[in-house]
C-alpha cells in the first residue's frame, strides 16, 4: 500500500476544521455580525495548509496532531485574517475569493477590517493557551517553548514578515514607484507567503520538542516550500481558469504586479520550483526526520489548484 | 512632601517611550512607509495610561517597571493600532487625532490598515519575549505568568473584548438600529475601554507574580476605573474644547452616539464616574494592595484631557 498524501491531508484538515468549529465564538452571541464575518471568512473551503504543516512539523519530531492543534488553528486564523484584509478596497480591491464574495461585499468594509483584527487577535489567544499536558515534557519546558512558538509567529507575521510583505506589494503598486526586480520579488514573497509558511513548521516542531539539531533542517526545508509555493502561485495565475482557483485568472498580471512567469518564463519558473523542493527534500533527510513533510513538499510543486 | 503623581506618571510615560523607540523597526528599514506609520501613530503624544497601568500593577504587588516594560509597551501597541483602525474612513472617519492629521489621511488606507496589523502583531510578540531572568521567581512560573498575561491580553483585545466592542459600535451606528440602552452602552464601553484597562492591570500584576488573593481585587479595582475612565471621556466630548481634546469636541452626540451625558445628565454621569473610583479604592485597600493604583484613579476623576 503506498502512502495516499490526499487522504492524510484530509484528515488533518478535517480535524483542524472541528477544532476551528470549537474555537471560534458562536454567531448567536453578540456582537452576531462580527462573529458571522469571522466564521463566513475561515470556512471558505481553503486547504489548511498551514494548520497540517504545524501538525506535520510536530509529527516529524516524534509529537502529534493533539499536541499542537490550538496553534494549527492560530495559523489558519492569521491567515485568514490577512485574505480578508488584503481583499479590502484600500488594499487588491478583491471582490471574490474562493468562488465567494469577499467579507467586506457581504458584512461591509468596517465589519471585515473587525473581523480580520479579531481573527489575528484569537490566534494569539490560541497559542498562548494552555496545552493538554504532556507526559513527556515537564510543565516549565512546555511552556518555554509556548513562547517560543508564539513569539516566531508574531515576528513572521508582522513588520519583518507577512504584513511587511503586504507593505512593500502595496507600495510597489503605487503609480510610478519602480517595478520589483527578481530579488525584490523574493524578498516580498518571502515575507507575504513564506514566512508564515516557515512559522509553521517550525512552531510545531518546537513545541512538539524539537532537539536543536534539528531546527535548522526544519528552516531550511520550509522556506523552500515557500517559495516553491508562492512561484506555483504565479504560475496558476497565469494558466488557471478563473473557475478552478475561484479568483479571477491573470489577475495579479493584468494589475501590473511583478510574477516569476513574468520575469523569468513559464518553464524556467517550474524549474525553479522542482528545484527548491528537491533541496528541501535533501535538508529533511540529512537531519533525519520522520513523517509527512516530504510529500507534503512534493504536493506543493504538483499541486493544480 | 505629598506624592506627586504628575511626576510619578511623566517618569513612567518617559520610559515607555523609550522602550517604545528601542522595540519598533526603524523608519530606515524597508517597508520605510510602514514603519513611518507605524511611528507616527505611536508617538503622537497619548499619556500612556495603558502601560502606566500595567508597571502600577506590577508594583502594586511588589514587582518592578523593569520586569514588565515589553508588556507595557505591548498595551500601548493595542491601543494604538485600535485607534488606527477605529479612525478609518469604513469606520468612525476621523481626520484628526491628538490634534494631528490621522494615519490613514498622511499615509493612505491601505497603508493606515496594514500600520494597525503590524502594532497588533508587534504587541505579541513583545508579550512573547523572554523577560529578563528574575532572581524572585523559578523560569518555568515566569513561563507560565508569561503566557496567562498573554492569553488574558487577547482575550480583553479580541471579539469577547475590545474589537467586539467596536463592532457593537458599528452595529449600533447602521441607520434604522436601535439605539443602545443604559445596558447596552454599558457593554460596549465595558469591551471598547474597559477591557483593555483591566487587562493592562491584571498583566503587570499576573507577571509580577501577584497571589491568587490578590486578583480578584485586581480585578474589582481595574473594571471601575475602566468605566470611570470612560465616563469622563464622554463628559470631557460634551464639555471641552477642540484645542484641549485634539479632537472634534460634541462629535460623539453630533453622530447620535449614545454617551453617558445623555442618558443620565452631566450630574449624575459625574457621580457615577466618582462612586466607580470609590469602590476602586475600597478593593485595594481590603486587598492590601500597594504603590500607586489609588493616585491613577484619582487622577482618572479629575483629569481635564
């Protein structure tokens, strides 16, 4: 029997979903519309993938699912929250997202900017939250690594990461600002996509015990995979139909914003891709860890949606 | 010699700001325009009553400014980015803040949004950081009252406090909405204000190392000077002046905002506001708390801006 990636992934996602269900404040509280907003936006039908690769990160380092689920939420919530504002008039203008109108068509500008903050605000409720205790970790190292996990999240996530990412997209948008050339075009990407992508994998291995030796791997493999991820992107934006990626296809070249198709060509794109997942396989083997992180690398670059 | 709590406050506020310019990224680093957003909403002159709050609570329970100072900086990170946000052309539309031109009118929504994120996030990662090593307390209970400060700072910041507050705002201004009642506005306040006033108190005292004993009258004392705090402020809209506010003065009643005024008259706001603070005291003093808590809500009272 050969290992059916689809079906893991599935299950991971799945059971990030019931815990987001579980997590997320009721729409029958008040204020209702905030909380209708927040669900309407994080069940949109997206892939979990940071959620799974938190999970993946932990199983890696011998933890498990159970161990790092709040934190597996925290990422999805974080992301969420940056679609949502990132979607809004004063940023892409996005009117649909995943085949759906976005939150601010449906709630309004002023409720989707809530619910983004509040999104972004119960992710850090989430990782600061108590974990089911563990037999195997002392209560003190538990914790250590807790804030750990919460303060790289916060660095990928603000100024010298995602929102900083956001920042420099924005500006480069601005009429007349210089176009972003290919290392410019990394840095951004860096920051608006991989670094949350890295975050992931490595707050769950670090709060799934992860030995220092190992970390470095960890490092090395996800940000390939993010750029890996980010460089499909592009490459979907230009092939894809607008029905299949649910936004609408050529978008970002249309706009004017710099893609690796655009600057580099179709196949030197897909080549740059296959290339950094075959390095962020290398680095996974010569630390020896375990688990689902390589075909989940491997999903990344054949993925068609 | 009577305590001078004017001093008192200016020495706290002066450090802050300090630390403040040491944690935020630098106007040199790219995104230069996210980073001059960010400061410019920072350092516009507020009294930094929220970190204030949070070294008082600390030392009203034996700890110093020093163990607290990122968490400090970290409520003043929230408050700001609120205020960013609250300010936004989908939200309450201000031009004009602290009597300066508000963020998203200099450096444009997108930017003002995404500037509001990034001090959101920020203040995360500050009350993530590593504390300096305390000789009073074992690492793994500093880990631990680390992480519950953190948990209850976003708890009072997200959909069960302060953002579903403003959204209870929002709700409450759409045309045709009923009006809110004495309760209602009560609840907004309670989530809008208060909460993040009780949290900066419980935070520093939580870090501190405060007794089980010593929360509950915390906590007592905190949510008074929270809804005091609040009643002054509309009472301050209706009676002061543009100049003194930096704000446009009668604008909450201009836009048919509920305020205490309204609803009870100036006289018996003031009253409420006045028992408020005496309960606040009667807490701290069964509690045997020490230090400057009772100046603050004096002060809270009789402030004129």
């Amino acid at each position: 029997m050969s290992f059916d990636l689809g079906a893991y992934m599935k299950q991971r996602a799945d059971a990030v979903d019931a815990a987001l269900e579980h997590f997320l404040p009721a729409e029958t509280l008040r204020p209702e519309t905030l909380h209708k907003a927040m669900r309407y936006s994080v069940f949109a039908g997206g892939k979990r993938l940071r959620p799974v690769l938190v999970i993946a990160g932990a199983e890696s380092v011998g933890g498990t699912a159970e161990q790092v689920m709040p934190s597996a939420c925290a990422m999805e919530l974080i992301h969420t929250y940056s679609l949502v504002h990132d979607d809004l008039p004063a940023m892409d203008n996005d009117m649909l997202r995943r085949g759906r109108p976005t939150a601010h068509v449906v709630f309004g500008e002023g409720m989707a900017i809530l619910a983004g903050d509040a999104l972004l605000t119960e992710a850090f409720s989430l990782l600061a939250r108590e974990p089911a205790a563990s037999a195997a970790m002392p209560a003190g190292e538990l914790h250590r690594r807790r804030l750990e996990a919460a303060a790289l999240v916060a660095d990928a996530a603000g100024a010298a990461g995602m929102v900083g990412g956001q920042a420099l997209d924005l500006q480069a948008a601005v009429p007349g600002a210089a176009p972003l050339d290919a290392a410019g075009l990394r840095d951004m990407h860096s920051r608006k996509t991989g670094a949350l992508i890295l975050a992931s994998v490595q707050a769950g291995a670090v709060m799934a015990g992860a030995g220092d030796a190992m970390l470095p791997a960890v490092e090395r493999y996800a940000r390939e995979v993010g750029l890996a991820f980010q460089i499909v992107d592009d490459i979907l934006d230009v092939e894809g139909a607008s029905a299949d990626l649910g936004k609408t296809a050529g978008k970002d070249a249309a706009a004017g914003k710099p893609t690796y198709p655009a600057l580099f060509g179709l196949d030197e794109s897909r080549r740059r891709a296959a290339d950094g997942i075959t390095r962020a396989l290398a680095a996974l083997q010569e630390a020896g860890l375990e688990g689902q992180l390589p075909a989940i690398a491997r999903w990344v670059v054949s993925r068609t949606n």
